[in-house]
C-alpha cells in the first residue's frame, strides 16, 4: 500500500514522517539519495514514486524523516526552498561524505554562501543540499541532520508548525528556528530566514501523518484553521492526502492515519 496515502494526548496533532522530491526520473534520483544516506530504496509504482528509508526500518518512527522521490513533469528553474542538511562527525569525515558524494555525482553549487563552514553541494537533478560541518546538535539525528525550510518569518513558522505537529521548539530567533520530535530523536527541522520569495510550487515539501485513529479531513481543518490554506496541484479528488500551504505559501500533504 502507498506510503502517501498523531493524535497527542489530549488533543489532534500530526508528525512529519517524510519528505517528497519532485524528479525528472525518481528510480535514479531515488539511487542517488540511497546510496548517500546509506539507505534502501523501494520503487513503489514504476517510474512515479521510489520510497528511501533505512534498512530495516519500520515506517513511521521519528527516529527518521524518510524520502519520496516522485516523477513530475516540469523541470527544477530556481533553488529549492526545502532542502537537507547531511550531519558529520568530525572535519576529516565531512571531508570523506563530500568526497563520497560527488563520486556519486553530486556538484559543488555557489548560492551565495559566501565562506561557511559548511558545503553546498546540488544533487544530479540540481537540488540544493549542504553537508554541515560538525556540530554537537547534530551528533545523534542520523545521516539527515535537518530539513531546512526557508521563510521570511522564522518566529512566526515556529509558532505555526509548533502547533501544527507533535515537535518541540528547541531554538528561536529572528534569523531562524529549530524544532524537533518530541521523542528527541530523528532529524531537526529548520527554519531560516531567507530574503528570497517564493515563486513556483517547491520541488521539496513535507509529508505529514496523523496518528493510528486519526482523521485527516478533521487534521487538514485545524491545520486551516491554524493558517493553512487548501491549495490545488491537480491532485484530484481520489488521492488519500491533502494539500495544503503553511501561512507563506510552502506547500505540504496531510497523509492518511497510519
């Protein structure tokens, strides 16, 4: 059955169990992604959809954010507004996952960085990702240490995926903000202040679920209610997720209970 398709105590809630990437072809890109995580891959329906998630794995656990890889049509014109962030231990290590990385066909990208200590890498379909340098927050995330999410507002995002998901608010600020699984493991998600605006729909976006006895229709109307809004992909009627917006625009799904 699709992946694509949390109650807290004492009231509704969902949890970020995966990200979707868009792709000119998702078996390859899927290949790509597997191999750098460490990960194993799944083609769920031929040439649509490829499942990354580590081996042995039993879907959905905190312990980690899995990945979508989905055929679509148009073409990747600007940066990605989501993108991942690949954790390292130490200077020597990020230096062997970069290294490792384009073998296997990953290119170094200038988005304006300028000098970091980080590396900004694009994977064979142009999409953004950095390897951080090594950091004592990200010593237990696993290979993904965040999903980046830019925004203009980063205390308001907060205040809204807060109280959209089961995740706890570690950092805030103007510049950015960290929330991560209430259970404390897994990946951060990150939300940082960019000067950009969003232009077309993200090639990247996240993939929420409620919990076992969950309803997601009821799920998608607090979430509007939270400032969401519905948007249409040309999704239909028939799929068992709903798309929405958070309240600048970056489109996510609301999967069905798990």
């Amino acid at each position: 059955m699709s992946r694509r398709g949390l109650y807290k105590v004492g009231g509704m809630t969902t949890r970020l169990v995966q990200i979707a990437m868009d792709a000119r072809n998702d078996a390859a890109l899927g290949r790509f992604w597997a191999e750098a995580l460490g990960w194993g891959a799944e083609v769920e329906e031929p040439g649509v959809v490829t499942n990354l998630e580590p081996e042995g794995f039993v879907y959905p656990d905190p312990a980690a954010v899995c990945i979508d890889v989905i055929t679509v049509p148009e073409p990747k014109t600007v940066k990605n507004r989501v993108h991942i962030d690949l954790a390292t231990t130490s200077a020597a290590h990020g230096a062997e996952v970069v290294a490792r990385l384009r073998q296997l066909g990953a290119t170094p990208v200038d988005i304006g960085q300028g000098d970091v200590p980080w590396t900004v890498l694009a994977d064979p379909e142009g999409n953004e990702f950095c390897v951080a340098e090594p950091r004592e927050l990200y010593r237990d995330t696993g290979p993904i240490a965040a999903v980046v999410t830019d925004c203009a507002d980063p205390r308001a995002m907060a205040r809204f995926w807060e109280e959209a998901m089961d995740w706890e608010l570690h950092e805030v600020s103007d510049d950015h903000a960290m929330l991560r699984s209430a259970k404390g493991v897994g990946p951060y998600l990150k939300l940082v202040r960019t000067p950009d605006a969003k232009t077309v729909k993200n090639r990247v976006h996240l993939d929420l679920r409620p919990y076992p006895g969950g309803d997601r229709a009821a799920e998608a109307a607090r979430l509007q209610a939270l400032g969401a809004t519905a948007v249409d992909l040309g999704q239909g009627d028939d799929v068992p997720w709903t798309c929405l917006a958070d309240p600048e625009g970056n489109e996510f799904d609301v999967l069905s209970p798990a």
